[in-house]
C-alpha cells in the first residue's frame, strides 16, 4: 500500500516542481514617452577668442533665456560649438560644430545644456549661418542631436531643430565681436517608458490553487486505500 502511495505522489511532485519551474521573473517592455515643444529664446551670440588661426576657427557660445514661460522648465541654455568662417565679399558664412573633426582639428567635443529647473537636456549642435556685413544681420538655423537628460528627460534622445536671426552689436558691452537676436527651437524629444508586463502573482495564485486541488485530491485517495 506504501508503494502505490508513493507511486502516486510522483507525478504529483513532478507536476508542482513543474509549475515552480515555470515561474518567471517579472519584466518589463519598453516604450516611448514622446514630447513635442517649442521654446523662443532670446540668445546672446559670442565670438572668439581664436581657437585655430589657420583654418580661421574661433570658440564659440550662444547663451539663451526663454521668452516668457517655457515648458519643463527649460528657461535657458548654453550651446558651445566650434565655429568656422568665410569671407565672401560682404557676407561672412559661417559653419558651427560641436564636434571639433568635423574641422579637421583636434579638440574637446563640446555641447549643449538647456536646464532652469529640476529637468535638463543636453545635446550637440551642428548649424551654419549668414553675416550680413552691410545689414549687420545674421540669420542661421541647424540642428541639436540630444544626447541624454535629467528628471523627465532621463536617457532621452532626438532632436532639436532652430532657426535664429540676431544683428550684429559691435562695441556693445556684451563683448567686440556679438550679436543679439532671437532662436525658436523645436524640440522632439523621445524618453525610454518602462512598462511591467502582468505580475508574477497571477501565476503564483494560479500555481497556489493548484496545488490545493491536487493535494486534496491525494488526501482522499489516502483516504480510500
């Protein structure tokens, strides 16, 4: 009578241990949260000092703080690229890079930071623009690869594109060589959504009832030898 009992536990245990090895751990799949802004900033350009005078390569920042409110708190932003210009009679064209090989020359790859409350981003610009030397304007545009963030915008990524018109200021107290204007920048940025898939303790509740069910059902067969 022992042996047929413990012939009928086997499956029993093989069942349970079965179901115990099926139980995996939680995981998560991964979405998207996508934000769409635009922000006007009133930007401050500034040229120089000379950083290759050979291949007529100057440092250059542009210093931005939003035109009222802006959204996620981005009020203001830094942008440091490397700057490359052209002499072609009464205009000056001019081509910006964060990242110094795109010149041919060797140096610390820069960026940008938009930042003024708890989120942040940071990115890479690449743009170009026109200095009109008679009308004392500058209009240029480009785009701002995102490299990653804060807050919100953890390990987010996407892009920025911007369109920016300044006019010269020569002698102005900001600096020799500045201008003034105004950039509107679009931004499309993407942050990674971790999303649970069901819980593990459906399965776990499943495996609980289970097994309930089968040892009752050994109990009375016990119960009958």
């Amino acid at each position: 009578m022992l042996c047929q009992k413990a012939t009928w536990f086997i499956p029993v245990a093989l069942t349970l241990l079965s179901f115990g090895a099926n139980v995996q751990s939680v995981t998560a799949q991964t979405k998207e949260n996508i934000y769409d802004f635009s922000i006007t900033y009133d930007a401050l350009a500034i040229f120089g000092p000379v950083f290759n005078e050979e291949k007529n390569i100057l440092d250059v920042a542009v210093l931005g703080e939003s035109i009222g409110d802006a959204p996620f708190g981005l009020t203001n932003f830094d942008s440091r690229t490397y700057g490359r210009f052209e002499d072609r009679t009464t205009q000056i064209f001019s081509t910006f890079d964060a990242e110094p090989s795109v010149f041919g020359i060797q140096g610390n790859v820069r960026g940008d930071r938009y930042f003024g409350g708890s989120n942040e981003l940071f990115g890479r610009a690449s743009d170009s623009a026109v200095i009109d030397l008679v009308q004392q304007t500058i209009v240029g545009g480009g785009i701002i690869n995102v490299t990653g963030g804060t807050g919100i915008f953890s390990n987010a990524t996407g892009l920025i594109t911007f369109t920016q018109q300044d006019r010269l200021t020569p002698g102005s107290t900001d600096g020799p060589l500045t201008s003034r204007g105004v950039a509107v920048l679009n931004f499309s940025i993407r942050t990674p959504q971790r999303v649970p898939e069901p819980a593990a303790t459906t399965t776990l509740v499943g495996l609980g009832v289970t097994g309930a069910v089968l040892l009752h059902q050994y109990r009375r067969r016990l119960n009958n030898f």
